[in-house]
C-alpha cells in the first residue's frame, strides 16, 4: 500500500448517518451534535437549496448545465445550529432566508429529480465536504457512508418501517399544516425513497461497514446512546 492509500484510508471524526425519509435521521443527527459538541451538517438541506434555485428561475428539473450554472454563481449559506432540535437548519440563499421554503411540498418533491443529477452531485458533495472542514462532525444524509466520508469513523445506516415513518413525518407536518394527509404524505415518502435509492449515481444504500438500527420500537433516547456509545468506542480505540 502506498503512502497515499494509507491517508486515505485514515478514519475521519465524522459520524455518517445515513437512511431513508423520516427514520429519524436529523433528530439523532442534531442530538448527537448537541450533546457531543460536533458539528451538525444537513446535506439535504443543500440539495433542497439548489433545487429551490431550479424552480425560481424556471430551469427544467434535469437541465444539469443550467442547474450547475445557477449553483455555482449562487451564494449558499449554511447555519447549522443543533441547539434546538426542533429547528431546521438555517439556508441563506444569495441574501434570502429561505429555511422554511426549502421544506415545501414544492420542494419536496422536486429535490430528488434534481438530486439524481451527477454534476449536481458532484459539486454538492465538495460543499458537504468543505461544511465538515471545521472539525469533528456529524453529516446525514443518503450518500454519507458511501460517498462523502467513505473513511468516516462511524456509519450509521437508520431505518424504520414504513408506517413508522410516515407516523412520524405526519406529526411534523401536522404542526405546521392541519391539512396534513397520512395517504399523501405516505405517496410521497414511498415516491421519494424509490427515486433516491434507484438512482445511477450514489443511490441510496447500506455501506459495508456500517451499523443498521431500525429505530421503529427504539425511543429517540434508546436510538441517541446506541450511537454514542459505539461512538465512544471507536473514538476511544482509534486514539
Ligand atoms: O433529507 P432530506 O429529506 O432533506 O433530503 C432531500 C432529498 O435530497 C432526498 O430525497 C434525496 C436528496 N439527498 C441526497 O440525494 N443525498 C443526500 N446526501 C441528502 C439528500
């Protein structure tokens, strides 16, 4: 093995969760960044960023070189403050605060046709990349074990069966939105895991080395110290 591939294969201070919609990841994620002093980075916040800027200037959902235009000309501000786990991360796109548009059902649904674009991908995984450049970190997202910290200290892959997570998603949205709909919400999830985990590029899936917990009878809690002590672990035994 050459020098090179020894430093590559270093493990990084990053704990990659990764899963599908509503298992529970941003909650573990900010809790786990709250109470172990990491950095908290939502990378699904910056897909739904640029596809934001897809929409507003009218740029068909798979045009991928005017996409990569605009995102590359943009300013994409990304405050992930974990205090309060209740909060979505702060997204300031060229000036406009646009934390809660990026949650749309617009959005929503537009994200993983945008996000299954490999120049898009590309170029948001060097952003992800650059957010963790602050220390010790914690990423969630899709493609965290597999591609943008294959050499992370711990991956976590979390699940959830179906019904649970459209449970949980509807409880979120129920307190923003009386209309929220279980059928609809649940159309949508099983839209969007369909996309994310059949895409060509970095699809949704399980990295070799990584943990699996279905979280569907575990409390936030039970889910939060399985993480953290395997953590420790691993932080302990790599020092
Ligand atoms: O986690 P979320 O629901 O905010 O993610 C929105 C979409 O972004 C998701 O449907 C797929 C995409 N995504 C991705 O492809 N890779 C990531 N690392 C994170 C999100």
């Amino acid at each position: 093995m050459n020098k090179n591939n020894t430093e590559n294969n270093a493990k990084v201070n990053v704990i990659a969760i990764d899963g599908p919609a509503g298992s529970g990841k941003s909650t573990i994620a900010k809790l786990l960044a709250k109470r172990l002093g990491l950095n908290y980075i939502d990378t699904g916040a910056t897909y739904r960023a640029i596809t934001l800027l897809a929409l507003k200037n009218n740029v068909d959902l798979d045009n991928e070189k005017e996409i990569l235009k605009l995102a590359k000309d943009a300013k994409i501000e990304i405050d992930s403050n974990p205090k309060d786990e209740q909060s979505y991360t702060k997204v300031i796109l060229n000036g406009e605060d646009v934390t809660e548009e990026i949650r749309s059902n617009l959005v929503g649904s537009a994200v993983s046709i945008v996000s299954k674009l490999p120049g898009i991908r590309k170029f948001l995984v060097n952003f992800q990349r650059s957010l963790a450049n602050k220390g010790a970190s914690v990423l969630e997202g899709r493609d965290i074990g597999t591609v943008v910290f294959p050499n992370a200290v711990l991956k976590v892959f979390l699940t959830a069966k179906n019904e649970e997570r459209v449970k949980r998603r509807l409880l979120q949205e129920s307190k923003k939105n009386l209309d929220a709909d279980f059928n609809k919400i649940k159309k949508e999830i099983e839209t969007r895991d369909k996309i994310d985990s059949t895409r060509k590029d970095s699809p949704l899936k399980i990295a070799e080395d990584a943990i699996i917990i279905d979280s569907t009878n575990l409390t936030i809690e039970e889910t939060f110290e399985k993480i953290k002590d395997i953590y420790l672990k691993k932080i302990n035994s790599k020092n």
